[in-house]
C-alpha cells in the first residue's frame, strides 16, 4: 500500500540556513529522507509554515495524507509569533483531519500546545547529546509507540523546552531525569499524536552539526570549558558517523546499541508508521 506522507519543517529559512553552514541538513528534508528509507512505498511532501506567505494545507488537504511528522525546531513555542503561530494552527488542523501525526522534540511540543497545553523553558535547564535513562512507564510498556524499546534507554537529543502542563487527552508514556514527558501520545479531536521528547531521526553527524551550532550555549551553560574540549566531543560525534563500530569512539561517548544501531534509533518512528499510519490507512480505504 502506498503511503503519502507529509513532514512539517519547523524551522525558518534562516535556521535551515544556520543548520546547513554548520555541516547538518535542513530538518524537514532529513527527515523526509529518513521517512523514505523506512517507507519505501511513501511519496513525502514537505511543508513550511514558518516562512512567510506559505500556503498551507487545509483540514481537507491534510485529511488527504496518511500521516504527518512534525520535525524539530530552534524556535521555542511560547515565543509566539508568525513563525509559530502557523505551525500551532496547521498541527490543530491535523488534530480536526484524524491524520496520524508525529514529532520530534519541537514537534511534540506544538502537539502540546494544539491541544490546549503548555511548554516551558526546562528550570532543570538544557538536555543536549543524549538524553540518559529514559524510563518506560507501565503505559509505556503496552503502547505500539515503544514496542521494541527496552525497559530503560538513551536516544540522541537536543532540547530546553518541555511539556509543562498535559493536554487532556495526553498519555505519557516515558521520562527520565530532565523531563517527565520523554515520550507520549494525545488524543485531541478526530486525531492521535506520538511523539518524542528527543530526536530518533538524529544521526551522529547531525548531532555534530548541532553541537557546532551550540557552541557558545555550551560552554556558557557549563557543558565544557572551552572551546578546544567541545571540538573533541564533537570530532567524537563525527567519528562514530564515519566507523558507528569503533569501540574506543563509543565507550568515550557512553553510548550503546540503542544509539548506534539506525534501527534502534529509528525505532519510534519505524513503529508510528506500522502500528499507527498503515492501519489507519488500511481503515480509511477499506
């Protein structure tokens, strides 16, 4: 069955361009090509409601695909504005269509706000890297979202923003330490949401790339002292992209398969679209 998918950029056209000059890929055609690959059947469209004049798909449209993945952003959502603003309503028109939707990291924060929640700026403060220990909680461990997961795993991440007040219609089903909500789904309308505190569609080079970008926030925020110790973490980011086996690369960075595997790392994303986006489409075509 072929799918038609459509993936939301959530960043503006100068933090695709910030994210290019850093080595990484804009985040709404990085994840369409992650969602081809694990697609091979889906045609991905790509949107952009952060830029000015973009004409967006209404509920009609959107009821049109199959699913929709909300990708991460540097914008924070309380912010506000004509950049986001957009983005709030086009994720609630997704909500009125009953399209599957996902979302990464931002993504799951503008469900959350669609939904008649709330997102701060994490007092804890920054979550870069990987994301340690998230726990699966007894929802967690009966929902297709996290089938496949175990009890306890990292994944590679980059946030300050959280969920700070739940939606009704929100089921969390994992945190750890830094964010009580790490994973959840919500139910707001006709639609169903899972999403993502962290980043599964990440790779090691893309971390990198993000990690070059955050440069000053790291070492203002404590995370290195200086510049030269924050061009070695990130030469081992960029060492594991090129040789994911080498031992020594991985032990220094304290990660495990649950990271270096694309497999296990894609896992939540690979499990929206067989537990979520393929039935619903069988349904609706039935």
């Amino acid at each position: 069955m072929e799918l038609r998918l459509l993936v939301v950029e959530g960043n503006t056209a100068a933090g695709r361009e910030r994210a290019v000059a850093s080595g990484g890929a804009p985040a709404g055609e990085a994840y369409a090509a992650l969602l081809r690959d694990l697609a091979p059947d889906a045609t991905v469209d790509i949107c952009y409601p952060a830029d000015p004049g973009t004409n967006l798909p209404g509920v009609e449209e959107l009821g049109a695909y199959d699913g929709v993945a909300i990708t991460g952003s540097a914008l924070n959502v309380y912010d506000g504005g004509p950049a986001i603003e957009p983005q709030v309503r086009l994720a609630q028109d997704v909500f009125r269509a009953g399209t599957p939707m996902f979302g990464s990291c931002w993504g799951l924060q503008v469900a959350t706000v669609a939904a008649g929640g709330t997102v701060r700026a994490n007092p804890k403060g920054r979550e870069i890297g990987v994301a340690r220990k998230i726990a699966v909680n007894e929802a967690g461990r009966e929902h297709p979202l996290l089938a496949g997961r175990p009890p306890v795993y990292d994944a590679l991440c980059v946030h300050l923003d959280e969920v700070e007040v739940m939606p009704a219609g929100m089921t969390v089903l994992a945190g750890n330490e830094m964010s009580e909500v790490q994973v959840a789904e919500i139910r707001h309308g006709a639609g169903i949401f899972w999403g993502v505190q962290y980043h599964p569609e990440y790779s090691f080079g893309e971390l990198a790339a993000v990690l070059r970008r955050y440069g000053p926030v790291m070492q203002r925020d404590g995370f290195v002292h200086e510049g030269a110790e924050l061009e070695r973490v990130i030469a081992l980011y960029d060492g594991l992209q090129a040789l994911p086996a080498d031992k020594a690369l991985a032990w220094q960075l304290g990660v495990d398969r649950q990271t270096l595997d694309p497999a296990e790392r894609n896992r939540d994303i690979a499990n929206w679209l067989e537990f979520l986006v393929r039935p619903t489409a069988a349904r609706r075509r039935a």
